[in-house]
C-alpha cells in the first residue's frame, strides 16, 4: 500500500531531524564536509546504478536513501553557513522544473520527448549557458560524456538522419584505425583513431536506442561472473590460475556461459 502524502512528508522531516541530530552529537558526522563527502557520494551513486542494471528493487530502495542522506548532509552543511538549506535546494529545483517545462506550466506544446528534450535546450540557453554543451560536466567519465555530447547536439538538429548513416560512419573509422595500427599501433594518431572510433560506436548505439554505458556494464558483469566461474574451478582442484593452460580456462569459460541466464 503506497504512502500518503503526509507520510512522505513526515517521512522526509524525521530524515531531516536525524540529519540534524547526528550532526550535533556524532563525532563523524560532525567532521565532514563537502569535499571529504564527494568521494563518497560517488561511490554510492555507482552502487544505485549497479542496483538498478541487475533491477534489484530492494537493493534500489536502500541504495536510494544513502543517495538521499548525502543530499540532505550537503544542505545540512550549507546552512551552518547560511549559504542554502534543503528548503532552498528543494525550491530551486521546482522552480527550474517549472520554467523548463513551459509544456505543461504555460503555453508552448510539445507532444513527444523529443520535442520536449530540444525546448529544455533551448530554454538552457535562455538561461545563460553559453553553448549547448556545456551542461555536460567535465569530470563525467568519457563513455558517458559522449553520449550526452551527441544527445545535446542532436537535440539542436546536428545529428546523423538515421542509424544507417552511422554504420558508414563506424565502418570509415574502423578502416582508419586499422591502417594506423598497422603503421604504428602505439602512436599518438593511432590512439586518435581508436578515439574516432569509439565515438562513432557510441553513436551508433544511440541512434539504436541502446545506452553504450548500461551495454558495456553488463558485459563486464558477465566476463566478472565468468572469470570468477574459472578461479572456483581452479580452487576446486588446489591449482593456481598460473597453473591452468589457456586451454583449460576456455573449456571452464565456456561452462560459465551455458550457466548464465539467456537475455
């Protein structure tokens, strides 16, 4: 049975009297700050994302409330200063909802997500950015910042008419690549090429609707599962995996994939 909405309220205010408490009286608690809380709220924002790729609900719920205890940790920390407090970080993040969603709190339409997706960049600029990229951090991890480069470009309408443009596109950077791997497969151009490369695949997937960072994940979550099938095996038998032939590691890698769930 969902929660009211006074019992998310009331849910939400003890959070915050905790919050409140800890910071007054837990010797840990009371010596953080923003920047000794960065790397953790990191961590356990891969830990979300590691709950929500394997749908983990229950592992979703718990991981969602560490993310929101930094959140109320880092408003804590700004109003000892007076700098904002949850009230105010609440409050900013509806008004900016509101006014980049003109489709439903004013007049503009916008039947599609897509349509929705070019207003909100436009809108940005409006705000003062200075260029429809720069809304993508520049610490984002390089997978990542690519597909949100693309997505923002095409979002203005640089972008490639349909995914079969971009096979051409995958298989003229491929072709490149090779060349200067067999020229010099260690020189600066060759590591450009292999660059160029990547970045037209991760178009490639988005033009396919794939996300390339969710894709790569769990691949390496199954060579994980499949590797650690092969050092079981060799436990089992008192062998080093140093002590195993390449031959008998594939006859175990290969067990492992029979064993992993088709999807």
């Amino acid at each position: 049975m969902a929660n009211t909405k006074q019992q998310k309220l009331e849910a939400f205010g003890r959070l915050i009297d905790i919050m409140d408490e800890l910071r007054e009286k837990c010797p840990w608690d009371m010596k953080q700050t923003n920047e000794s809380l960065r790397h953790l709220t990191i961590e356990e924002t891969y830990e979300l994302s590691d709950a929500i790729l394997k749908n983990d609900l229950t592992e979703i719920k718990k991981e969602l409330g560490d993310v929101l205890l930094h959140i109320v940790f880092y408003a804590r920390i700004g109003s000892e200063t007076g700098a904002f407090d949850i009230a105010d970080v609440c409050n900013s993040l509806c008004d900016k909802l509101i006014t980049r969603h003109p489709h439903i709190y004013g007049n503009v339409k916008a039947n599609t997500a897509e349509e929705v997706k070019e207003n909100w960049e436009q809108i940005k600029l409006k705000e003062g950015n200075k260029s429809v990229l720069s809304g993508v951090a520049k610490g984002t991890p390089s997978l990542v910042k690519a597909l949100r480069m693309q997505e923002k470009a095409a979002q203005v309408g640089f972008d490639w008419p349909t995914a079969k443009e971009v096979w051409a596109k995958v298989d003229e950077e491929l072709a490149e690549l090779k060349t200067e791997f067999d020229v010099d497969a260690g020189s600066d151009k060759t590591e450009n090429e292999f660059g160029d490369f990547l970045f037209s695949l991760v178009n490639l997937a988005r033009k396919s609707n794939i996300n390339p960072d969710d894709a790569l994940e769990k691949t390496n979550q199954k060579f994980l599962d499949r590797f650690q099938y092969i050092e079981e095996k060799a436990r089992a038998q008192n062998k080093l995996l140093t002590q195993m032939s390449l031959e008998e590691m594939d006859v175990y890698w290969n067990e492992a994939k029979q064993l992993q769930p088709k999807k």
